[in-house]
C-alpha cells in the first residue's frame, strides 16, 4: 500500500451466552478496519469502518479523519462518523452522524483549544463507547504559563467555557472554569478552582456549579501526600431527579520507609443533601490499606484492607505472586468480606457486629515457552 499508508484491521466473532431482547442470531460479528495516510510533518488523513452484524439487526459506522498541522505548535484536526443501526430484527433502520472540529495551540508560554462537535440523537456505535448523542457543542480553553523563579517553578491560569444544547428538550448547559494550579521546585502543586456550571437531566436544567482546592506532592524521599476537597450544587439521578449539592473530600498518602516496602492508605468522603429541605440523602465514606513488600527481584506480598460505611462492609486480600522471568507468574490469593448483618431463621438482617459473609481462594500459573 505504500510507505505512506497504514492498513489495520479486525475481524471477530463473538458467541452470545444470551440471547438479545428482539434480536435473533447467536453470533456477532464484528469487522473493523483503519485506514492512515501520511501527509508529512505529522498530518495525516484517515477513515474507519466499523460494525456489529446479528442475522437480522446491525449496527455499522463509517467515516474520516485528518489531523493536519499548521505550523510548529498547533494542529487542525477533524472527524466525520456516520451510523447505519436496526437495534431489533423489526425495527426501522435509524441513521446518524458525529461530526467534531478542534483547533490546538501548545507551547511553552500558552495552551489553547478551539472546537465545536455535533453528535447526532440517533448516532450510534456499538463498537466503541459514545459518552451523550443529541448535542451541539461550542468548546474554547486557554491556559497561560508563568514562570515566576526558583522556588515557584511554575503558574497556569486556566480559562475554560463550554455551551452545549441538548437536542430533545432544546435547553442549553454551560460549563465555565477559572483555576489557578501552582508548581513548586519540591515537587508539591495547588490548585484552586471555581467553576459556574448547569448540566440538562431528562429534560430539566440544574445547577452544578461549586469550587474545588487541591494540593500534594513528594514532601520527602518516604512520603507523598495528596489533598483535594470539592463542593458544589448537584443532580440527584433517579426517574424523579432534584437540585441537591454536596462534598467530596480525598486524602491519600504513600509512605516508603525502605524500598521493599510501601504503605499506600486514602480516605474518601462524599456526601449529597437535598436542597429543598436540606435533608441529608446520603454520606459515603471509605478508607482503604494497602502493604506491598517486596522480598526479592521474584517475589513480593500484598494485603489490602477497606472499610465501606455505606455499604457496611470489611474487605481484607491477602496476594503472593512470584515472576520468574515476564510471562513465568505464579500468583496465589485469598479474601475475606465482613458485613454488619448476621443470619436470623431464613434472612439476613442488619447488626451492630461484623461477620464473616464471604471467602475465596485463587491461584494462578501461567509460563511462557520459549523456542
């Protein structure tokens, strides 16, 4: 095909344990294929063709894509997707399209991004993963980066602003942010950030704007702490959702006293009030431990412990695995869950005690033959 051309494809068949609701067939088939043509200086021009093919009902995209770059610092890059999909064996054929433009500027002193992308209600592609489908999007970022001296390294002030329209209740959202992330020469970083921000859920518009400070870093040769603590309105996401706001508090710290042996712990907080009534919905805290020791270039051991208050669970692993050479592994493990609940005649019921739930074993061995 040439020194300027890149052909990948593949083809997979994939055997249903189940069968789909309203889809006949055991087997999908799905072919993929890619298409690169090099145009210099890292531009290129592309296309993709992609489906899932049952006995009567498909779904099949095809499309291209061009990344072309205007001078040493920016690049112009653009895609064009098109899906053909029958979800059932009766139902009607439903096209769509996503079609996207960015304008990217990085250098040393400024970032900036320009871009808009329309993806359309009935665009679908069931080889890949599409985030929202009925929405036109305006995107524009700015980043400038100071560089005040030795001991503050490095200043970026973060300009961001996104409008989106939601095609089925034709409201629009918008995402606006301002942050201040700072670099220090130990190697710690802040960053403080307010962002005015709606987001549309089944046709109604709610608000999610709130603030975010953050802050961590390698303080020694043994430990490294991170921080962060985020505030701001939310959605409660039910059939019947509702205007709340609510925290979400992180803290992690890794502690290496020598190089065999590191203790990774973090504890995690999030909570939702209702802000009709500012009732308390929910609070969710977890705390997790993690001890690797690394007895030698072979062998090395892990126990993992995490306490869930939601869900009311105590959860210890227990893994050895020793590795020969990459691709010889031996791994053995065992695990154990507590939860607050106890047996009583024919069910479960809540308790104040943790007991015993659930325990399992593995191993696994896997060796690599070489000719």
């Amino acid at each position: 095909v040439g020194e300027k051309s890149r052909i990948a494809t593949i083809y997979a068949v994939d055997e249903l344990l189940t069968p789909e609701p309203g889809r006949s067939g055991t087997r999908a088939h799905f072919p993929i294929l890619r298409y690169k043509y090099a145009l210099g200086d890292e531009s290129y021009v592309g296309a993709i063709l992609t489906g899932r093919e049952l006995e009567n009902s498909f779904n099949r995209v095809v499309g291209t894509d061009a990344s072309i770059r205007m001078t040493a610092s920016s690049t112009l890059d653009a895609q064009a997707l098109f899906s053909q999909s029958k979800a059932t064996d009766v139902a009607d054929r439903m096209d769509g399209h996503s079609i996207s433009f960015e304008y990217n500027h990085g250098s040393r002193d400024l970032d900036f991004i320009i871009g808009t992308n329309k993806v359309s209600q009935n665009f679908s592609s069931e080889t890949g993963y599409v985030t929202r489908t009925g929405i036109l999007s305006f995107n524009a970022f700015a980043r400038p980066k100071f560089y005040p001296g030795d001991f503050l390294r490095r200043v970026d002030v973060l300009l961001q602003t996104n409008g989106t329209r939601d095609e089925l209740s034709n409201l629009w959202e918008t995402s606006n942010e301002i942050s201040v992330t700072s670099i220090f020469s130990g190697g710690q970083n802040s960053r403080f950030s307010y962002f005015h921000s709606t987001e549309i859920f089944l046709g109604e518009r709610f608000k999610t704007d709130g603030f975010l400070v953050s802050g961590g870093g390698q303080f020694t040769n043994e430990i490294n702490l991170s921080l962060q603590y985020r505030r701001a309105n939310a959605i409660f996401f039910s059939a019947t959702p509702y205007q709340g706001r609510g925290s979400r508090a992180t803290a992690s710290l890794v502690f290496q006293p020598w190089s065999q042996l590191e203790i990774n712990s973090s504890i995690t907080y999030v909570d939702f009030f209702r802000s009709s009534d500012n009732e308390r919905i929910y609070e969710y805290p977890i705390g997790r431990l993690r001890l690797t020791y690394q007895l030698n270039k072979y062998l090395f051991v892990r126990g993992i412990a995490e306490f869930n208050k939601f869900r009311r669970t105590l959860l210890n692993d227990f893994l050895a695995s020793f590795t020969y050479i990459p691709g010889t592994v031996f791994h053995l493990g065992y695990g154990r869950l507590y939860e607050r609940l106890r047996w009583e005649n024919t069910a479960y019921v809540n308790d104040d005690d943790f007991f015993e739930t659930r325990r399992g074993f593995f191993f696994k061995l896997s060796y690599l033959w070489r000719s």
